[in-house]
C-alpha cells in the first residue's frame, strides 16, 4: 500500500517515544499520525488518516514492521474503532480551535461547525445565506477559517478582512453585501486586496490552508463539525441536502 504522492509528512500531535521505523515511514509519504494507543490485541497502534480518512497503523512486536487496517474479534466487530475516531476527533478538533477562525453566530450555540472560506468563492457566500436560519436562531456557531485559493487576488481579500479591527464584523458585512448582489464586477469591486500581505497574516493563511489539506480537504466551502456520535465529520461543498446533516435541525 503506497502514499507516495500526498501531502507532506506531518503529524496532530505531540509525539512522546521514537516511532517505530516503518510507522515513521508512513508518515513521511504524507499520512498524517493523531496518536498512538494500544489495541485490543496488544498491539502497539496508532490513528491516523490520509485524504482525511482515518485509518488505524499496527506495528509489529519487533518493531520491524507495520500494517494498516481494521481489527476485528471472533464477532466480526471493529474492536478498535472507538480509540481511533476519539484520537483523530479530539487532535482535530484541537488543531481546528487554535486557528484564528472569524465567530459567526451565538458563542453559546450548541452546535459548532468549521467553515474554510474563500473571499472569492461563490459557494461560500451561498452557504453562508442558507445558515443564516440556523444561525440567527441561536443554533449554530459558524467559524470561518479564511483561506486564499481559488484566484490570485483570494490571498490579498483574505488578508484585507484579517487586517480589519474586527475581522468577523468586516467578513459578516462582506458577505452580505455579495448576497445582496449579481453583479459579478461588482462583487470584484467590492474588496479590495490587501498587497503586500503582511507576514503574520501571510503565515496565519499558510497554516489555515495545510490544516485544510491535512484534513483532506481540496476546495471550498469545505466544513468540518461533529456528528451526534461525537465523531469529526468533514466534506467539501454544501448543498441544501447536506444542510441539516452539518447545522442539524432547523
């Protein structure tokens, strides 16, 4: 099984003992590691995921070997499920609250929903106006994470509403604007971007879009919450059919 061709080597979590080698392997052909638990069976193991797919990472006694793949009981069940989804919701979650996300919504909702956003992304925007039940009902608490991928001048939009005194107003009020309008030069028009883009804020861009892709996510909106099992569920786009499965019940 190869991952040669994905993202570069990372890891969630801080790691404490040396990896073994063939675990250490998978993580520099770009799986990322959320971290390590003991497995049904004994066996040393560690969560992980690719293409934002969790996967489970079993070494061998002697250290010498590993294998991915699920572990079941005489019962055919997943004995291990449970560890993995916790290990890979709880360092998700962690490394999607240390972002400087943009609060839309009550800070006391009782749901959460991550949203990476483009300045220049339609589907955002239109995202944005269909939560608008959810969120002015005290529901939902969007955080907008900005990026900047979609054109060449996103990066610079991106950077002028983090520039803001209160970014969230200024995303808020951007938003609405590109709502209330069809005009496409008029949207262009209506943020200017920010050049050059300060470093700080040029860094904070770079690492939101390496957590985007560590999350195996590729475009945008792309959202990230989780379910009522308590389990990080993740997906690009937001068609009215997904609505109630990402904000719940209106």
């Amino acid at each position: 099984m190869s991952y040669a061709g994905l993202l570069v080597s990372t890891s969630l979590f801080a790691q404490g003992s040396p990896l073994p080698a063939p675990v250490r392997a998978f993580e520099q052909q770009g799986v990322t590691l959320f971290g390590s638990f003991e497995s049904a069976s004994g066996l040393p193991a560690w969560a992980a995921s690719v293409n934002g797919r969790p996967l489970s990472i079993y070494a061998t006694p002697d250290g010498k070997h590993a294998v991915v793949g699920t572990m079941f009981n005489a019962q055919g069940q997943d004995v291990d499920e449970k560890a993995l989804f916790k290990l890979v919701t709880d360092a998700s979650l962690k490394a999607l609250q240390n972002t400087n996300w943009l609060m839309d919504g009550n800070p006391s909702a009782p749901r959460v929903a991550y949203v990476f956003t483009d300045p220049n992304c339609p589907y955002c925007n239109k995202f944005w106006s269909d939560a608008r039940p959810w969120v002015s009902a005290g529901k939902v608490q969007l955080r907008h994470i900005l990026v900047g991928i979609i054109k060449p001048t996103s990066a610079g939009k991106a950077a002028a509403l983090l520039s803001q005194k209160d970014p969230a107003a200024a995303l808020a009020a951007y938003e609405r604007t590109l709502a209330g309008t069809k005009d496409k030069g008029a949207k262009d028009a209506t943020l200017k971007p920010l050049l050059p883009i300060p470093e700080r804020i040029a860094e904070q861009l770079k690492a939101n879009q390496r957590l985007m892709e560590q999350l195996g996510l590729d475009a945008t909106p792309a959202l990230a919450w989780v379910n009522a099992a308590g389990n990080l569920k993740t997906r690009t786009g937001a068609p009215a059919s997904s609505l109630i499965e990402i904000l719940g019940a209106k």
